[in-house]
C-alpha cells in the first residue's frame, strides 16, 4: 500500500513536472569586472568569463561554485580577452576542473591586459577541446538552449526559431545614433554573446559588445525577440546599452554588473527606465554616478558602498556621465566633496582595482522554470520577487 502510494506520488511528479529543476543564474560581484554562472536544470553548468586578476574575484567565484555544488564547470565561455573578464582564469583552472572552453577565435588586440594570457591559455585549451564561436552555433549544456549570437564582432541574422517577436521589424531602430566609437577598446564588440534558454524562460548576456554593434545586430529586424532577463551590456557604462537593444529585447528584468564607479551611466539609466515591459532593475553594486535619481530600491541592490561615500554622493550629485568621457570620470561641477573625490579618482580607469570592497561579496540569484516564470534573489538581505509566466 505505501508503496503503490509513493509509485503515485512519484508518477505524478513526473507528469506534472513539479520535480523539474530550474535554470540557476548566479550574477557575481566583480567589482565592475564579469563572471556569471550558469547551472542547468541537468545539473551541467557554464561560466561566462573570470572577473579580474588576483585572489579577490576567484575567491568569490569559488564561493559561487562550492554554494550552487557545482564541482567541475562543463563549459567555460570566455567572451573577449580583456582583464575583467578572463583575469582570474589562470588561477581559476588550479582549482576547480574545466571541460571545455569557448572563445571568439585570436584577440585583436596586440596588446595583452594579463601579461603572458594568451600563451597560458594555449597551455590549458591544449589539455581540454576548445570551441570558436560562430554566431548561429549551440553551446550544448544539456537541459538548456544557448544559442551564440554574437562573436569576433559577428551577429546572428536568422531569427531564432521560436522566439517570441524574431524576426519582426525593430520599431527603436528609427531614433538609433549612432557613435564615435575610435576610443572603444576593439576587443570588445568581439564579445561572445549568448541568449540561453530554459524552456520560455529566455536571458541574454552579451558581455561587452558596444553600441554601434547593437545596430548590426537588432536593426532593422530583430533575430532574437524578446527575452526575460537581460544583463546590463558592459557593466551599464555608456559605451554599451542603447534603446534599440534594450527596447527590442524588452527584457522584464534587467541585472546590472556594475562597480561603485563603474557603469550606472545615464544613457544606460535612461533606456532602461524608458524600455516598455521592464519590471526591476537589479544591481551588483550600489552606483556612484547612479546617486540619489538612479539606483534602486537597497533591497535590489546586492553590495553598497561605505555609509560616509553614500551620504556625500546624495548630498552631493556628481555632474552626469557624458560619452566621450566612457562613463568612469567624475563631472567636475558639483563634485563630490574632496576625499570623495579621490578615492572615486583613485578608483577609475580600466583593468582591476578600480576601487570597491575587498574580501567576500554577495551575488544576486536567478532561478527560472520552463514555463517562463522566475525569482531574482539578493542573497545580502535575503529579498526575493518571484515574477510570474507570462
Ligand atoms: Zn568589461
């Protein structure tokens, strides 16, 4: 009897799905850096990207690790070459097994941010296979959909079969401005960008893949269609995030990998207030140039900033980003006061150590079902939204 009611219980677990994982998205906190994980629902995970040199950000992201079980990372994408993103690979590799990695063909920069990255690689992709991107190609991490849609500055052109919205005209395209992007670091519009599916649930993540890139690909038609979740373009800085990508993807929730001084700028802000459907924005960080108008809520925020720095900024507004500027200078007008000033100072400019908190971090969590409904949780203060399917 009590057998034949667990075979019941069991069989109607399985027909209703109840016992179906879910997609599990960390976004970690890379002090403006990146490295996201991604866990599929067959318990196979990818990481996209390494954050920054130095024990810091591979400590997180080994917390990261132990936390979601995951004990050997299946694919390891690392979407341009950049010190942010592929920085803590090396020491990374030492401590946890890595089965394949992903990449977009050579760097085409000459210049290396990590000294000596290249040839290190070299050493690792000899010992496991190693994937070229092609916009169009699947990433095959069973249980999930995860279509590359950009790569070595490369965009997809199909529609993605499926997809809500693919393949129908961009209407934000029209008011598209383009950019002098001479100052743009080349690397980036090289981006190995994803949209990984589970199921209805749909996210996107196209690392650093500028504005003038964005057109290529959502303009005039967008392949992709909409999606749920979508994560800031390039940390929020102004380089990245323009109306018609945000607007075309109408993404109900956005996640920003912003740093206390990186990202968060205005442009960035501005579409995505202004993006039809978008339900939250969540953060990282708390955003210096975001101040009193921008940031969220707290409770959506994952890590702040020293009390004293938070008081001066609201008392204080810095003077907003402007292009040109690439979102890391302060405005000098109405300038923070001067120890402020120094430590943002300090803190600015590419690569590590742009400021920021040293030691463990929090990290906001995406766990969504197959029928498109999701929750974002900011594991600082334990806030959850649930959102439900549309
Ligand atoms: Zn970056």
């Amino acid at each position: 009897m009590l057998k034949t009611g667990l075979l019941a219980v069991a069989l109607a677990t399985l027909c209703f799905g109840q016992a179906k994982k879910p997609l599990d998205i960390y976004f970690m906190d890379m002090e403006g850096g990146h490295s996201t994980l991604y866990v599929s629902p067959s318990g196979q995970s990818m990481l996209i990207d390494t954050g920054s040199p130095g024990d810091r950000d591979v400590d997180r992201i080994v917390a990261v690790l132990e936390a979601a079980g995951v004990k050997q990372i299946d694919y390891m994408v690392l979407s341009h070459y950049h010190g942010d993103h592929v920085g803590g690979l090396e020491a990374l590799a030492k401590r946890i097994p890595i089965k394949h990695y992903v990449d977009h063909g050579a760097s085409v920069e000459p210049r290396e941010q990590v000294a000596g990255f290249q040839k290190m690689y070299a050493d690792l992709y000899e010992k496991a296979p190693r994937t070229i991107a092609k916009p169009g190609d699947k990433i095959p991490v069973a249980g999930l959909d995860i279509t590359v849609v950009t790569s070595a500055n490369q965009v997809i052109k199909k529609p993605m079969a499926g997809a809500p919205g693919a393949g129908k005209p961009n209407a934000a395209c029209a008011d598209f401005q383009p950019r002098d992007e001479a100052r743009v670091d080349p690397d980036n519009p090289q981006s190995v960008g994803l949209v990984i599916a589970n199921g209805k649930f749909r996210t996107i993540n196209l690392a650093d893949f500028t504005w003038n890139s964005e057109k290529d690909l959502m303009c005039p038609n967008n392949p992709i269609g909409t999606v749920d979740v979508y994560l800031t373009s390039h940390h929020g800085i102004d380089q990245s995030g323009s109306p018609a990508l945000v607007h075309g993807l109408r993404p109900r929730v956005a996640i920003m990998h912003n740093g206390t001084r990186k990202g968060g700028a205005a442009s960035t802000y501005s579409a995505l207030h202004t993006s039809p459907g978008l339900e939250d924005i969540w953060q990282l960080h708390w955003s210096w140039t975001g101040g009193l108008e921008n940031n969220p809520a707290g409770v959506f925020i994952a890590n702040l900033d020293d009390k004293e720095t938070i008081a001066n900024v609201i008392q204080n507004p810095p003077t907003p980003m402007q292009f040109g500027t690439g979102g890391r200078g302060p405005g000098a007008p109405g300038a923070p006061p001067a120890a402020t000033t120094a430590t943002a100072a300090a803190g600015m400019g590419r690569g590590p150590g742009r400021g920021g908190h040293t030691g463990p971090a929090f990290w906001i969590k995406v766990s969504a079902q197959a029928d498109g409904s999701f929750t974002v949780t900011n594991t600082r203060n334990g806030f959850t939204k649930s959102y439900g399917a549309k």
